[in-house]
C-alpha cells in the first residue's frame, strides 16, 4: 500500500514537474523553410493565391482524404480565405495582403492558436524560391502537444517541407505540360458584348482581368442580360518593349443593349472577320509559344496580320471550369489582312470593221421614145 501511495506520489510530482517545465517554455514561435520551384514566379504565385489550390498541394489537405474544405466566393487575394475540418484539426486561413507576384500575407487559426504566414517568391537559377514562413503564439495545450512532437519547429517545419515538395511536383507538371495547335483560316463570326477597356502591365493583366469579369458578370446578373457564350479578351495593342498591353475585357451577350453615357462598361459588336485560329491547351503563360507558331504559320502561308487589332483570346476552359491549369483552354484568334483582288485585264484583240457592200443599183432601162402619130 505505502510503495502505492509513493508511485502515486511520484507520478504526481512528475506531472507537476512536467506542467511546470511545459508552462516555462517559450509560448512563441517562428519557422521558416524555403525551395526552389521549377516554374516561373507569376505562375506559382497565380496558383497559390488561390485558396481552389489549396487542398492540392497543402499537407493538412494532401494527406487528408476526408477533410471538408470550404472556400470564399472570392477565392484570391485579399479579402479571400478557406477553412477546414480534418484529422488534425479543425482551422482557417484568411489572406490580408498580396503583393503581385511577390509576396502573400495571411493568418491562420489552428486548433485553437493563430499565426501569421507570409509566402514570398523570387526569381532565381532554375525557377523561383519560395519562402514560407509562420510566427505566432501557442496556448498550454499546443505546447503540450509540441512537446510530445519535437517542438513548434518540427511540427510546422515538417509540414512546410511536405507542402512544398506538393507543390513543385504539383506544378513541374500542371504548369509546364502543354500544347500549342495552329487550327488554321476561319472567319470568327459576329458577336455582341460587354466590355470595359483599360492599360496594364504584363504582369498584372491576369489579375485586373480577373477583377473586370468578376464587375461585367456581376452588371449581367443584376440587369438580367443574358451571357452568351465564354469570356474573352480583345487586345488592342501588345507592346513587348514596353511590356504594356491596351485589351477589352469582354462577356459575350445575346443582343446588344443601350448603355447610358459614362458608365466604365460598354456595349460592342465585334464584326466577322477572317483569323488565324491557334489553340492553347495549359497554362496561360505559354501564350507566347502560341504566338510564335502562329507567327511561323502566317510567314509559311504568305499571310499578313490584320493591325485593326493584336489577337482575340477566348478562355473555352479556365480556372473557373477546373483547377488543373494543364486542362485549360484558350482559343486565339490572330486577325488576317484580306488579300486584294486583282481582276484580270481582258484585252480585246483588234477586228478590221466589216464593210457592208455597197448596193448595186441596177440602171433604169432607157425607154425609147415612142413616135407620135401626131
């Protein structure tokens, strides 16, 4: 009975001393862990900006089949977060900041602890180095959960390295598998739209495009205009020195409308015209490859561009139909000058006009002179 009561006296101090040593630690931490991902930095930046990605790369999600994900309407940058439901605990993630290609700010909440997260992204040799890094404060029972694990630095630096490795082998193939199809001559037919016309920077066109789809689709819904067919872009001017491009951001309509005087979206009609059809299927940054076979299709057929304007790109399958940038679709359209129409001249050959003969006018007969008997 008494080696009893020492065990459990024992166990006791134990516990205490535990408590104690687990009360005493830093309630604080900071983790960071970096890698260099094969893909260019405006792509991994586009695809981690948005929270529809997040259950295919991120480690809470990957190795998690039956966690319940959920997802704000505005899915990317500022202003958009997810929450989650799994195996490991319940949270939620809410961007506060992004800077464009650069950088994205956010804060999550985790069993109860919050933290702040920060992603950076720079170009380097071989792709971009991502750096990801958390600082927060944990509660008793996260410390005694950290304990028991490693430590905060283990816990999180684990799942940091997990997520990223996710994410290179999620986009070396997403991003970097494509293919580009020169379809040919059409004539791109007659179409009616909404659209609102800006200049941007090469960077951030994917971006305010997003932002002006999101403005036209809303304009539809609340007037009730009905959309017809998928959204796409006209670009007016494409200047690679500059990297400045001057588009429409457009929403196909059924029948054109009237649009008072100075509102910022316009009603158009996009007449027929006769193109060069060339299908991207992937990721939005090989657009230039597509302009570069396309350009080599024009030189091998003798065709010269139409300068009314750059290219018309339709965005048949997007991010909006499926996450996969691999699947993704855009049809370009790449205006043709008309050749002339040269008629031949007809030359007429030189004919001798005929000359009618001349009439024979037979002689009268002489009539003799009758005597008279008179």
């Amino acid at each position: 009975m008494r080696i009893i009561k020492y065990l459990f006296l024992l166990l006791l101090l134990s516990f205490v001393a535990l408590s104690i040593f687990i009360a005493t630690q830093k309630g604080s931490f900071t983790v960071e862990r970096s890698k260099i991902i094969h893909s260019p930095k405006s792509s991994i930046y586009n695809y981690v900006n948005d929270y529809k990605n997040w259950g295919d790369w991120n480690s809470l999600a990957v190795e998690d089949s039956l966690i319940n994900i959920t997802v704000s309407p505005n899915s990317a940058g500022k202003g958009s977060s997810c929450s989650w439901e799994g195996k490991q605990g319940d949270g939620d993630l809410q961007t506060i900041n992004v800077k464009e290609a650069d950088s994205i700010v956010q804060i999550m909440n985790f069993k109860g602890n919050s933290a702040d997260i920060s992603m950076r992204f720079k170009d380097t040799l071989g792709g971009t180095k991502v750096s990801w890094k958390a600082k927060g404060k944990m509660d008793f029972l996260f410390k005694v959960l950290t304990a028991f694990n490693g430590g905060a630095e283990k816990i999180f630096g684990l799942m940091f390295e997990k997520s990223l490795n996710n994410l290179n082998k999620r986009l070396d193939y997403e991003i970097n598998t494509y293919s580009v199809k020169v379809n040919g001559l059409v004539n791109v037919p007659e179409t009616f739209y909404l659209a609102q016309t800006f200049t941007s920077e090469f960077s951030k066109v994917g971006k305010n495009s997003s932002i002006v789809f999101s403005k036209i689709t809303d304009f539809c819904r609340k007037n009730n205009i009905k959309i017809s067919g998928k959204p796409f872009v006209i670009y007016h001017t494409y200047d690679t020195s500059k990297e400045l491009a001057k588009l429409s951001v457009c929403i196909p309509i059924k029948d054109p409308i009237f649009l008072m005087e100075g509102s910022d979206i316009s009603s158009k009609t996009l007449k027929t015209f006769q193109a060069v059809k060339t299908t991207l299927t992937g990721d939005y940054s090989h657009t230039t490859k597509a302009l570069d076979k396309t350009q080599q299709y024009f030189n091998a057929n003798y065709l010269n561009v139409d300068n009314a304007f750059s290219r018309v790109e339709i965005f048949t399958i997007g991010k909006n139909e499926i996450n996969s940038p691999s699947k993704w679709i855009t049809e370009i359209y790449y205006p043709v000058r008309p050749k002339a129409v040269i008629k031949p001249t007809v030359i007429t050959p030189e004919t001798t006009p005929e000359v009618a003969p001349k009439a024979v006018v037979p002689k009268a007969k002489e009539e003799k002179e009758i005597p008279s008997e008179f």
